[in-house]
DNA sequence: CTTAATTATGGTACCGTTACCATATTATCA
DNA sequence: TGATAATATGGTAACGGTACCATAATTAAG
C-alpha cells in the first residue's frame, strides 16, 4: 500500500507538498498540485489517517455504548446517532453491554485505548464509575437515556417521571384503581423516574393503598414472569403498565397464555412505542419517547463538546425531551 | 495523557520494557514486572493502541456496511456481528448507506482511510466496484445477504429463491391464482432471486399467465404505493407476496386504508419476519431468514481472512443459510 | 533598486509504539 | 572451569503522517 513518500518520490516533490495537496493548505502551485493528484490517482494512494491520528490526536471516531442495539428504541436512536456523526465526520463504534457493568467497564477501557474522540454512554448504573474514568482521561462524554449521580455530565434524556404520570393519571381517568407497575432495574434512573411518576399520579389521585410496582429488567422474560406472579395473586390488577416496549410485549404473550383478554379483562399500556415502520396494527396506548432526536442531540453535543476542546467550561447540559401519550386499543375503555 | 516513556521514566526502566510487561511479551523480572505495573496504575496509563496500528498495520476494527440499522433484519444481524466481533479483539464500525451507491462509496472510502481490518458489506448494486477497489487494497471483504457479479469474493446470506418458491408454492396450495410479488430494487441480487424463485413456482404449476411482480424498493412506501396501484387495475389479486418485512407492512397499511380486509379479502405474506420480542400477536406468514447467524457466521469468515493474510488463498465460499417457512394468519384459509 | 511581503517548496523532528539487534547477567552443562 | 544457553534489559529506528522552521523565488511597495 503506498505511502506519501512514494507518492512524492514518483511526483518529484517533497512528502509534505504531498501532505499539503491533500489537505489543501498551505502554498502548492496548480502546476505541482495537478502532477501530485495524478501520482496520487495512479498510485491509488489512500491517506492513512492513522498516523495522521497519531500527530493531530484525533480520531474522528465516537462510541455509542447502548444495552442493546437490537431494542428499537436504541436502533432508531443508533440511526439519529450515526446520521448526526456523519454529517460532523466521525464514525461510530457500536458496543452492546445488555446492562452489565462488566462489560461496560470492558468496552470503557478498550474505548480508551483507541482514543475514540468521545463517547455517548448509556451507563449500566446510576453512580457511573466510568464517567470519572473518562473524565480522568479528558474524553467528552454524553449520557443519554438515563441520568447519573455524578456531575458535570450532559444529559439527554426522555422525561420518564412525566410520562409514567401521564399514562398513570390516563388509566385513573378511565376508571382503573388496581394498576400495576412492571418496571426496570432498580439500578437504573429511567425505572426509578418512572415508578415516581407512577407513584405520584396515584398519590395525587388518592390511590396510595393501591400503589404496587416492581422493579425487574428490562426484557420480554421479566414482563411475562412479572405478569405470571401478579395473576397468581389474590388480587388482581385491572391495568398492568409496562415499564418498556419489552416488558409490556412479554406481559401480553404471558397473558395470551394465560387465557385474560387485553383490554376486556385487563388494560395494558407501555413506556416506548414500537415504531409503526414494524407493526401492522399498532394495537398498545404508549408514552413515545423520540429516540432518533435523542440520538442526534447527543450527538450534537459529543462534537461540540470534542470541538470546544479547551475552551471556557461551557456548562454541563440536561436536556429533557418531553414524551407523548398515544391512545390505541389496549388501555379500553371506562372501567366502572 | 501519560505515554509509554512517562511510565518507563517513573518505574526507571526503559519504554520498551514496559511494553514487554503490558503484552507480557519476552523476558521480564517479576520484580520490574511489578514496579511498572503499579506505576501504570498510579499514573492511570492507558496504552495507546492508535500508535500501535502504526506499527502493526493492525487496527482491530472492522466495518459493518449495511443499508439500515433500523431494519429489524440488519439490526438483528448487526447484533450478530458485534457479538462475534467482540469475541475475536474486534470493534465494529456502522455504516448505514440507505441502497444509495454514493453513499457507499463515501463510506467505503472512509473506511479504507481508516485501515479497517475488514468490511462487511451489504453492496447497494449487483455489480460492487467496491469490491475492486478494496481488492487493490488488499481489505479482505464478506458480502452478506446478497451475492455480486464479481467473483473472488465470500458470502453469506440466506436463500432468497427457494424461500419465494416456497411461499409462493403455500399460496398456490391454498387455491391461489393471481398472486402479486411487490420485490424490492432491481438491483438487488435478492429482490432478483426472489422474483426468480416466484416465477419457478407460478411456472411449476401452471400459472404463467398469473406471473405478475414489480420492482420497487425495500420501504414501507413502496409497499404501499404498489398496493394501491395494484388495486385499482381491473383484475385485482387475491394474494400479495410482499418482498421483504417493510414492504409488507406498507401493503397491509395500504390494504387497511382502502378497507381491504387481510386476509378475508386478499391474503399476504411476506418475505422476513418481525422479530417476536416486537410483534404481541404474530400475524404475518413469512419466509423467516437467521439474520444473527448470518450476522456471526460473515464476521467469523471475516475474521479468518484478517488473521490468514498471507497464508494460502483459501477458496472463497457462499454460505447460503436455510429459510423457513412459517404459517400465520395473513395468508388465510382454503380459496376455492 | 532595495526592502519587504507573498508564494512555493523542503528539512527535520516528533506523535507513541514495537521490531530488531546488542549487551549484560545468571544458570546450565560437558 | 570455560562454553553455551537462558534470562533480562536497553538503544535505535521505523510505522506514515504533519507542525514548525528555513530557504528560495517571485511580486509588491516605497
């Protein structure tokens, strides 16, 4: 594979001409440019932005450590992600952690060592020791999804507590009492926003005797096994609200088994939306967060923050997208 | 950021000792082994992997080209790549080109820049001058899900053609005469294989005259804009064979708008599945393709080419995966 | 016409690692 | 006991670019 010095060697000119002919700066004469982007065509010379990585420090590459790409929420919001980089000229790295600090704290350090110029982090924990890490070592990074404990991070989010209120106070509004809350890990800030919100729209509506979550993970198996114990019980719920697309999905097929109608013996709404790209007949009353504009502002953000580089310490940012409540089939109707 | 001498300075040994010690590489004394790696520790060193690609010619990376992370079928398979990535040293890099052959040459152009070890492409185009051009370069190369006119190349993708004799065959069974295949691009190898295998079955059995396919493009719109086409000619189908999970939806949508009932009206099917962790109440009878195992079974190959590099050329394989058929509501019952 | 500015090109060193070779010390063996 | 091998460590150069400084040639200015 050939180099700049075999480009300006066969061009009769010096490396860095070459150099300046590729980056268009400095002083090159059209006659000298014409002949080093000839050699450079007949050569198929390809610049190694490896070693330029390795004088400019930089690599024009970002990281995007998400649970899993295979959710939808965080595919369409890989999408936004990779759009936005491309636009700004970086690459993307995927790194999937199906929240296991482990192998975040894995993908961290390997991120480190290739000095990825920054990272978009969907931390596996609340206190986030890879944060401090990062910060140790001078990578920007934005957290999205979730917030953390630490500081001196920017945020991007959805706004679980209002969404979780909203979907709450709409099954209150119908008529429902018994709601039960499947929702996600307890190590998590989404799922600890979106009991709250739960909490307090039962509150508010004086329902607090009636107030029951759980906290479990966030995939199709928790929501089915949750809903299998919750109908195992004396007590039945009228409304069960799923604290993801997953849980909600895996609620459903356990109550498909389970012989209990969605919505005629049971509500069922969900935080996420599936997008309407994949299902034929969106059937679920949902909170939609905007995934793909997550994505993009993070990303927005990232580069900002990797350009801005020694600037003044712009402030640390939160920004909260609101969510939507989208009324369809599984909820029903008024509960006497 | 502290460096390899900064270390060596402390731990008063020199740089290249204590890259013997961070690759446990030739002879280090345990006593320096363990004075550099507390100076490691102390100063928080993190190797610098970007200087050692200059050396190694070795990046670690490989690329994913594919045309939509969105699409639950290369979402799916990228989660299949990662895994198997992760596995073997790798990171992965996501490209997402949208079918444009523009966009995929930016990329690969990228890509090239950035030394990738290998690339894993989904090519927008039958014939891939990609291929060529990473051939000169010596990238080693895995095309999945659709196979090129250029030779000397690995593939791994799934069986188009006798997954759409196979569903069509179905459909004939049922008493099917006029059925409608909406594929996807002309380009594509696997919108060509799917016509082909069509047109095998409607041929088998008699229907030549019934042969009624379009080449469109692998969305929701195109799925519907051909439906409602379709259905204002005269002679209407009484099954529509979507060309992939995309196109299908935009029929059924199309079909709901138009008060066309599925499939008391006119049955569907579809080539690839939704996934079940996204679909409560599968519906749709499909071709279901392995799009993980493809996913795995390309980076694997790949991995392999990257490691053998200069061995014997190992002849290049297709690895075509199996389809399977499976039987839901969509195509309905017996047609008289 | 001298001086200064602009244009055009090149030399050298360095980014952070590691391969290769050299050297020194210790252990092993005939 | 001297020779050989194994162990332990370091010096130097190179990977492929580019920043910085220097120099030469041309043009503009006074």
């Amino acid at each position: 594979m050939p180099t700049i010095h075999d480009v300006a060697k066969k061009a009769g000119v010096a490396p860095i001409t070459v150099s300046r002919v590729i980056n268009n700066s400095g002083y090159v004469s059209d006659h000298v440019r014409t002949k080093v982007n000839a050699v450079i065509d007949e050569l198929g010379y390809v610049p190694n932005v490896i070693a330029r990585s390795l004088k400019s420090k930089r690599t024009n590459t970002i990281a995007l450590v998400i649970t899993d790409i295979t959710n939808p929420f965080f595919n369409i919001l890989a999408r936004g992600v990779e759009d936005a980089a491309f636009k700004a000229g970086f690459n993307v790295i995927i790194c999937n952690t199906d929240e296991s600090q482990e192998q975040e704290d894995n993908y961290i350090q390997l991120l480190l060592q290739k000095r990825v110029d920054g990272i978009l982090l969907v931390p596996a924990e609340t206190h986030s020791q890879s944060i401090e890490l990062l910060r140790k070592h001078n990578t920007p990074v934005v957290i999205i999804d979730r917030y953390v404990e630490n500081g001196g991070v920017d945020v991007v989010r959805g706004d679980s507590e209002s969404g979780a209120y909203q979907l709450t106070k709409f099954l209150i509004d119908l008529g429902h009492k018994r709601i039960t809350l499947l929702s996600g890990p307890d190590t998590v800030s989404t799922s600890i926003d979106r009991v709250r919100g739960y909490k307090q729209a039962m509150c508010d509506h004086h329902l607090n005797e009636f107030v029951d979550y759980f906290y479990g993970k966030y995939s199709q198996e928790s929501g089915a096994q949750l809903t299998r114990e919750i109908f195992s019980r004396k007590e039945k719920p009228t409304a069960i609200f799923g604290g993801n697309n997953l849980v909600s999905i895996g609620a459903l097929s356990a109550l498909r088994q389970m012989g209990i109608k969605v919505p005629d013996d049971v509500a069922v709404v969900s935080f996420d939306d599936i997008p309407e790209s994949l299902s034929y007949d969106p059937f679920m009353t949902v909170i939609s967060q905007p995934p793909y504009a997550i994505g993009q502002k993070a990303t927005e953000i990232l580069v900002s923050r990797i350009k801005n580089d020694q600037d003044v310490p712009v402030e640390f940012q939160e920004v909260v997208f609101p969510v939507e409540l989208i009324v369809r089939e599984s909820s029903g109707g008024k509960v006497n």
